[in-house]
C-alpha cells in the first residue's frame, strides 16, 4: 500500500516564477473572462465557450489560459479572435494538468538536491542540510553526504518550481497576433467531467388512476474548474462520441445547490432535443446542481397487473412452471396533454402515493428512455403482493416437427376488490391456438394475450391449448 508522506514542504521561489505562469508567458485568469457557455450531452460529455479580454503583443507570444478544464480533450480545443478569426493564429498548444502538490513536487525533484531544514528544539536555531532526492516510490528516499535516509524529519525546501507544474489546469498557446491592443479571444473545446441527467416523481392518486408529475435536471461538475454565470444548455439524445485514447483523472461530485421554478425551454437540434436553462447560473466545481424541467398534475395513468411468461417451456415437457408466480405491477401514461406534450429526457421515474394518514410512501420506480411528445411511457413499479399465479403443463405431444401442449394458469387474488390480469405468453414458432377457457387476443406474430377478471378473495382458472410448428 502507498505510503502517504509527513512532511512539510516550502518554495524558495528564486527563479520568480510562480506556479501559473512560465517564463515569457501572458497569463489569463477569470477574472478576464467576459462570458461562458457549456452544452451538456447524455454522454458525459460538454461543449465548452470561453470568452476572454486579453492584451496581446503582435507577432509571435504565449498565452497561458488558466483555469480551463482538467477534463478537456485538448485535441478539440480551438483558440479563436472574437470578430476577427484570421487575427490569432496558434501554431502549438500546451495542455498542462500535472498539478502542483507536496507529491508531485517530490516527484520532480528525483535527482535533485534539496534542503531538509531542522529547528533546534533547545535553542530554536533552524539548520539546513543539502540532500539528493533518490526516489519517493512508498515513500522518500534522501542521500546526504554520508548517509542515506527514508524519512523526513524536518521540511523540505525547493530552490524553484519546474516548469512543468502548474497550481490549475492551463492551456499554453503559442501564437501569432497580426495586430496589437486588447481584444476579446474564445477557447472551444470539449470536456469529461460535465454531464446532467433527469429524474422524475409522480405522486399517485388514491384510485390509482391521476399521477402529478414533476421532473428536474441534474447537472453534476467534476471537471476541475467552476463555470461563472454560465450559460446552460443541455442535449437530450444518443450522440455518438469517438472516445479518445488521452484520460485525465476524475474527482467525484460534492454538495447540492437547487435553482428551481425557472423552467428550461425546449427545441429540436439534429436529430436529438435540446434544452437552455432560462438564465445564467454558476456551476461549481464538485458540485450537483438541480434546476425544475416541468410541473404536471393531474396526469392521467393506467395501472396494469401482467403476468409474463416465456416462450422455452412450449419446445418441451415441462410439467411444474411455478405455484407462486409473481404478477408484474405497470402504470402506463402519455406524454400528451396539460404540461406534457415536450419531449421528455430519459432518466429515473420515482413513484409515491399517500397512506391512509396522508403520507406520501414510495411505491416504486423504474427508467424511461427519451420519449417524444405523444409516445407512451410505460413504467415496472414491482409486483403485486396479494395477487400471485400458478402455471403448470398439462398435456404435452411430439408430433415430429409439430408439437402440442396444453396449460393450466391459475391466478389467485387476496384482495378485497376484484382485479383484473394480463397474461401475456409468447410462443415460438409458427403457432395456432386449439382451444382455450377465455378469449384471447394475437397481439404480435409470437404472442398470445389474454385479460382476465379475478374476484375478490378468489381464483380463476385459465386453461389452453396450442400447436406449434418449428
């Protein structure tokens, strides 16, 4: 296990190089920053616009752009002159993420000296020894000039900083300005780290019947930098990315900010939907943040028990297929109507209802994926405790390539109030339904569907019988 150092560290910054800027550099912060937008994909994925203010010499120069992302893709970035694309042009980029640290520090001073500082305890004099830096593998490893030593007792003090180790994520542009003076420069680029989702609830009525619906947006940012008064937009859809072979490590999202009521609007783009947030907000490094997508009360829905079965018992002898078989519980709805009627973003839909002493208690949930305005949404919320089935084969007949069986479903219902089942059998094959104790419907080439009443606190019986050619 990798050991962490104890040590302290301190910088005697000779060089006058602190550690956002390199020798010869022109350093941009965000306090040049003028404006900042980010689109958002499915995919972990963010288009980022970085506009600054800076000043720049004509002819050749470097500019080093601070506090970008740590997550970008720096083969996407592109450094353009607001209003003037032909103005800057860049002939090498610079992506800096090695962070400076007490770790890496250490790391690049391996093969060189330092000084390791002592006070002494008695007279409180400091002392300093120089010392060769032989390794920090599971720990460090110093050479003096007459020994060699594993620990640290004292601080380590560093000549200079390397040029390579910067306190936050830069991009270094060297470029080429066909005019001085101060002017407004955009970095796009693409970033991990970035990436939003949509959660829903529904509160269910007392008849199961009305659901209010609401949904929000979550943004997460772990991308190493924050966004200020950005503006947010977010595209709905499956977007294909070519993943790139470069990665850059990822910290995980921290702490929650909500910004609700103002409501995201809506538009088609492409093939897929994206939404703008209605102002700017600020989107914090580690953060997750939740803005309202939609309030719908009042929606109407269909609660559905199904008992689903499968298509491997109808190619052989399979006497006993399960006394207590559990029914699924579905509740299905249009994104139609009231609120509805805006293509939905996929995401997870938690369901309540309330108690008989009116608290909401949680019922269920399930995923959706994007849905048009008009398309159904259908939801497994679980099981059905009270309402269970019992499935056996009563018959069953190799004819050479024609087979037939026969079945007994029995559904058994605990409540007091009637329900309705949907037994849903997919068979294989070409088939043909010979008998059976209740209508049936032929929803699909392979299924046979059947909806059956089971009285209060009683069963009912379904039995029938099919040929099936292979």
């Amino acid at each position: 296990m990798r050991r962490r150092l104890i040590f302290s560290l301190t910088l005697i910054a000779t060089m006058g190089v602190s550690p956002g800027a390199g020798p010869g550099e022109r350093v941009s912060t965000l306090a040049d920053q003028r404006a900042v937008g980010i689109t958002i994909y499915n995919a972990e994925l963010a288009l980022v616009r970085d506009r600054r203010h800076v000043a720049l010499p004509r002819g050749e120069s470097r500019l080093a752009l601070r506090d970008v992302s740590a997550r970008m893709q720096p083969e996407t970035a592109l450094l353009q002159s607001v209003g003037s694309p032909g103005r800057v042009s860049v002939f090498e980029q610079n992506f800096d993420y090695d962070l400076l640290s007490p770790q890496k520090l250490l790391e690049k001073y391996v093969g060189r000296d330092v000084d390791v500082v002592r006070i002494d305890p008695r007279t409180g004099l400091r002392h300093a020894e120089r010392a060769r830096v032989l390794s920090t593998n599971d720990g460090v490893v110093l050479r003096y000039a007459d020994r060699i030593e594993t620990s640290v007792n004292g601080t380590l003090s560093f000549p200079s900083l390397p040029p390579d180790l910067r306190d936050r994520p830069t991009l270094v542009s060297d470029l080429n300005n066909t005019a001085d003076g101060e002017q407004d420069v955009e970095l796009t680029y693409l970033s991990g780290g970035l990436s939003w989702k949509a959660d829903y609830t529904a509160l269910l009525s007392a008849n199961d019947d009305r659901v209010d619906l609401r949904g929000m947006i979550t943004l997460q940012n772990a991308s190493g930098t924050a966004y200020r008064d950005a503006a947010v937009q977010l595209v709905a859809g499956d977007v294909n990315v070519v993943s790139s072979e470069f990665k850059t490590a990822a910290s995980a999202p921290q702490g929650t900010a909500f910004n609700a009521r103002a409501r995201p609007s809506e538009q088609a783009l492409f093939e897929y939907h994206l939404y703008t947030l209605p102002r700017r907000t600020t989107v914090a490094d580690n953060q997750t943040k939740q803005v309202e997508l939609l309030t719908a009360p009042d929606v109407a829905v269909t609660k559905t028990l199904e008992l689903r079965g499968a298509g491997y018992y109808y190619r052989s002898s399979n006497a006993d297929l399960g006394t207590r078989l559990k029914v699924g519980t579905y509740v299905t709805f249009r994104n139609q109507g009231g609120a509805l009627g805006i293509p939905l973003p996929k995401g997870v839909v938690r369901v309540y209802k309330r108690d008989t002493s009116g608290t909401a208690q949680f019922v269920g949930s399930d995923s959706i994926d994007h849905t048009p305005k008009g398309e159904s949404i259908r939801m497994h919320l679980g099981d059905s405790f009270d309402v269970t089935a019992a499935k056996k084969q009563t018959d069953y007949r190799d004819l050479g390539s024609t087979y037939e069986s026969a079945y007994e479903i029995v559904l058994r219902n605990a409540k007091a109030t009637p329900q309705t089942v949907i037994v849903v059998e997919p068979i294989p094959g070409d088939w043909t339904m010979l008998s059976s104790s209740a209508p049936h419907q032929k929803t699909s080439s392979s299924t046979a569907t059947w909806s059956l009443r089971v009285p209060p606190e009683g069963s009912t019986t379904l039995t029938y019988r099919v040929r099936i050619k292979f």
